[in-house]
C-alpha cells in the first residue's frame, strides 16, 4: 500500500466501493465502548509538546489477540521496524488463544518489567481494563490497536478505518458479489472480540436498509480465530443452510478457513466468500476462482503506526487529545481524534487483477 501523507478521521463510503481504495478488515469500537469516557492515564489533563524530541531507548512491548496469528504476526513486525528507526527497545508477548481474560496476565509482567508503553490488541474491551489502569497509574502509556480496549483504559486507539466505513463497504461488497439476492452468514472471530462486533452491528444496520432488503442474514457464526475451528463453522454453515449465498468473514483466519473448505467443495463457485484477508494468504483462492474480492490494510502499517504513536507519547509529543498531530515516519503526519483514535487510512480491495502487486 502507498503511504499516504496526510490522513483523513472520516472515511467516506464512497471510497470503500472502489477496488483501488478499499473496503476493510479487523479493528474498530463496540456499543460497550462508547459508554467509556475520555482517554486513559489523563492524557487530556496533561501538557504536551509538539515540538519535544522523540526518546530514544523507548521500552514498548506489544500485545496482539494471539502469537501465531498470521495477521498479527504482520502487525508487531511493523511495530519492530518501527522501533528499530526509532531506536527503542521492542517486546513481544501474548497467549496462544483469543480468549476474554487471555491478556491480563501479560499486562500485569509488563507492569513489574516497567515497560515505557504497552501496544494491545485487545480481545475483550472490558476484561483487560483494571490491569490497563494499573499500568497507566505506574506510568505506562498504552496504545490500543487494531481492536480497541474501554476508551477509559489507554491513551489512544489506532484504527484501521472508520468502523462505520468498514462495515458498510462489507455489506457493499457482498451485495454486488450476490446481486443483491440471497441468504448470507458472518464467520467471525470471538464473541467478545471489539472489532468484530462493531462492524457486524454496522453491517446490521446497513442490511435493515431498503436497498440491501434483497440480502437476509440467516447466521452468525464464531470460529475463535482458530483454523480448524473457523474450518468446521463455515462447513456447518454451508450444510445448515442450502440456500446460502456468501459468508463474509471479517477475520484473516476466517475467510481464509472458508476459502479453504469450499475451494475443495461441490460449493465452489456457486457460494461468495469474502472479507478481511491478506493477499500471501488469500492469493490461492483469488487463483483458482474460490474468492473473487476481498479486502484488508497493510497490517504491518497499525503496527508501524501504533509504535510511532507510543514513542511519541512517551516523549511528550502528544498526550492523547483530539487535535494533537505528530508524524509516524514514511506514513506522514496524523492528526488526533475524538476519543483518541487515530485512523489508519483506507484499505484496499484485492481481486485477480491486483492481488500479485502485494506481498504480505
């Protein structure tokens, strides 16, 4: 994906229904979410400084959903690179499942390690909130991303895109795949998982709308974010309902599950699958006619960002409140948004025509 240099906090729909601009594909707040208020450690309260040098030797682990997670593996590696230009030290732990309550006890190490920031992906909003609080009250930053924690709980979130915008250029997508006729099920991650939730309520939404009246959501399915399980979900699916005509799963691990059962199925063809994949992971399917479109950022660019934002909250740069602007490297300069999120930028749409110009 093409850096861009200056970014916009809205993302037009509009811009999610053009193959070269994108669509989307894991990140986002949930209903829970916005009941929470303000930034974490009083960001708000104190002082920053625009002009403060960043810090070298900036202690910032990272904590994704799981290790050997194929997207979040991209993710923390952009957030290593960063470090390294930055001159920081990089940390990576977290739990080999997706679970609720899975990252409490990794945030509670990070606290007795005096780590200068924590990056997490969070897979409950609310489960990892008092061992968040803890950290900040010992003076670490946090930095949210890809999948939001409680806003009361960091300092600020690093979104992929609007999750307004994603949702809806979901519900797009797999309308014009279907022509707008048929039964459709959502494969996603963990019942509990932020983004994911947030997105399928906007796609709710969308589907009540007149336009989308010829789409019926039959099923929402959770595949945990684990391969096998996501495997047998989309089976059951397919065999549960005759007449379906897509699944859109907005996981990396989910649609590539999915691809995977009905490239080899008598459903190939004749059921659309789609979502948020990466093109390494997806390039198969794209090839063999399985998956004619789907969608996703560069992963490896949150991570790159949310590392960039964690140094400069610990150098004083910026403090987490709406306006404050810094620059993260060869992604350009950002600006601060309501409840601290800062948007990525939008994703892109993969097809057999441009798939092979990505790598990752």
């Amino acid at each position: 994906m093409q850096p861009r240099r200056s970014r916009k906090l809205l993302l037009p729909a509009a811009a999610l229904v053009a193959l070269t601009v994108g669509l989307a594909a894991c990140g986002g707040t949930s209903k829970d979410d916005a009941t929470s208020s303000g930034a974490t450690s009083g960001g708000a309260a104190a002082s920053a400084n625009p002009n403060a040098t960043l810090k070298t030797g900036v202690k910032m682990a990272f904590l994704p959903k799981q290790l050997n997670n194929p997207y979040s593996d991209i993710e923390v590696s952009g957030g290593k690179a960063a470090l390294g230009d930055l001159k920081g030290e990089y940390k990576l732990v977290g739990p080999n499942d997706a679970s609720a309550s899975s990252q409490v006890s990794y945030i509670n190490t990070l606290i007795q390690q005096q780590q200068d920031v924590i990056g997490i992906a969070a897979n409950d909003p609310n489960a990892v909130c008092p061992s968040l609080k803890q950290a900040s009250a010992a003076g670490i930053k946090i930095v949210a991303f890809d999948s939001d924690a409680a806003k009361d709980c960091r300092d600020v979130f690093i979104n992929q895109a609007t999750t307004q915008g994603i949702g809806e250029g979901l519900v797009k997508m797999t309308s014009d795949l279907v022509g707008g006729q048929g039964d459709i099920a959502i494969l996603s991650a963990t019942p509990n998982a932020t983004n994911q939730n947030a997105w399928i309520d906007v796609m709710k939404t969308e589907l009540a709308k007149p336009e989308y009246s010829g789409l019926k959501l039959v099923k929402i399915a959770y595949g945990n974010d684990d391969d096998q399980t996501s495997f047998q979900q989309a089976q059951g699916l397919l065999q549960s309902y005759p007449n379906l005509k897509a699944i859109v799963s907005p996981t990396t691990v989910g649609i590539a599950a999915t691809a995977r059962y009905v490239s080899s199925s008598s459903y190939k063809g004749k059921v659309v699958v789609t979502g948020l994949g990466t093109p390494n992971q997806m390039r198969e399917y794209v090839k063999d006619g399985t998956v004619k479109q789907f969608a996703l950022w560069n992963p490896a660019d949150i991570g790159y960002l949310a590392a960039y934002a964690g140094v400069a909250l610990a150098s004083g740069q910026i403090t987490g409140a709406e306006g404050e602007t810094f620059t993260a490297g060869k992604l350009g300069k950002y600006t601060i948004g309501k409840d601290g999120e800062i948007v990525l930028g939008p994703p892109t749409v993969f097809s057999a025509d441009n798939i092979d110009k990505f790598d990752f």
